[in-house]
C-alpha cells in the first residue's frame, strides 16, 4: 500500500514531526509505525482509525481515496468557510441553517 506510506510519511512533515513523535501520538511502537510508514507492513482496520484521529487527518486522506469534492476545489473551500462558521454558531443558529440549506436542496428537486 504504496500510497498509505506516502500519505504518513505527508503527514508527518505537515505536523512537522518525526516518525517516533508520530508513533508516541499514535501509541505504537516506533518500529511497528517505522513499518507503516516504509510500506513494509500495513495496518487492520482499527489502527487505521487510530492513526488517522491521533495525526488529525482522516483514513479516507491516508489511504488516497479521492473525495469528489477534490475534483470540485471551489465547492471544498465554500464548504470549509461554512464548516468553519457553523463552529461559531449556537445549536439553534445551526440548526436553522442545516433547515434553510435543506429547504434550497429541496427546491432544486
């Protein structure tokens, strides 16, 4: 699994960490990540998880699965603004756009 290798070996340098920095997050052994990140071994499904939370990426990013929204960069950024907004927001005010947003879904139907 060529591209996870690469993909831990991306993250790491994002977080501008070390690969025993990486593994200590994590929780695993160095030698154990060292194997993932060399694509010598691969990881099961919930160390997968675990990787992901722990270097604050997802396992779709470090298994190179392409999110449509990639194709579509414009659409990903506006969706980010609003994700980044909607943090700021109450339950109630979120909960109104989530309708208003639903209802312009809606009316395209």
């Amino acid at each position: 699994m060529e591209i996870f290798a690469k993909r831990l070996q991306e993250r790491a340098k994002q977080l501008g960490i070390s690969n025993a920095e990486a593994a200590r997050r994590v929780g695993l052994e160095e030698r154990r990540y060292a194997q993932y990140a060399s694509g010598r071994r691969e990881p099961d499904l919930a160390t997968l998880k675990t990787i992901s939370e722990a270097l604050g990426t997802t396992p779709n990013w470090l298994l190179g699965v392409i999110d449509k929204l990639e194709k579509e960069p414009e659409k990903a950024a506006l969706i980010d603004r609003f994700s980044n907004a909607a943090s700021g927001m109450t339950r109630e005010e979120l909960e109104l756009c989530v309708i208003q947003a639903e209802a312009i879904v809606a009316s395209k139907k």
